[in-house]
C-alpha cells in the first residue's frame, strides 16, 4: 500500500496494530475495515451490537466520480 501511495505523491505515516476489543470500541469514534471478511471479524469482536455504528468498510469514505 504504501509504495502504491508513494507512486501517487502520498506520503503515508500512519501504522496500524491489531483491534484491542475492549479498548478500542470505546476510545475510538471509528473502527476501519478494509474489506468485508475483516468487517465481519471486527462486527465479532465487538462487545455490545451498539458499537457495530462505529465500525465501517474503507469503501465507505470513497467517492467514485465520473468526469
């Protein structure tokens, strides 16, 4: 991913690390998944059904315009 980014001028710094569930659900406001094997596996970790409104597909924050 990042040598993809860095092809397109994008200089990524962010690191990810596994899902602390009984952390994490509550300190964080979103919970990314990057595709829907790994929504289903965090949807399973979460402690309560309450916190599956935070967790998302990256997809979700992508726009595909046609110009």
């Amino acid at each position: 991913m990042k040598s993809h980014a860095k092809k397109r001028g994008i200089h990524l710094t962010s690191v990810s690390r596994p899902v602390i569930p009984e952390k994490d659900f509550d300190d964080f406001d979103y919970i990314v998944a990057m595709d829907r094997d790994n929504l289903r596996d965090l949807k399973e970790m979460a402690p309560t059904r309450e916190h599956w409104k935070k967790i998302f597909l990256m997809t979700d924050f992508s726009s595909h315009n046609h110009y």
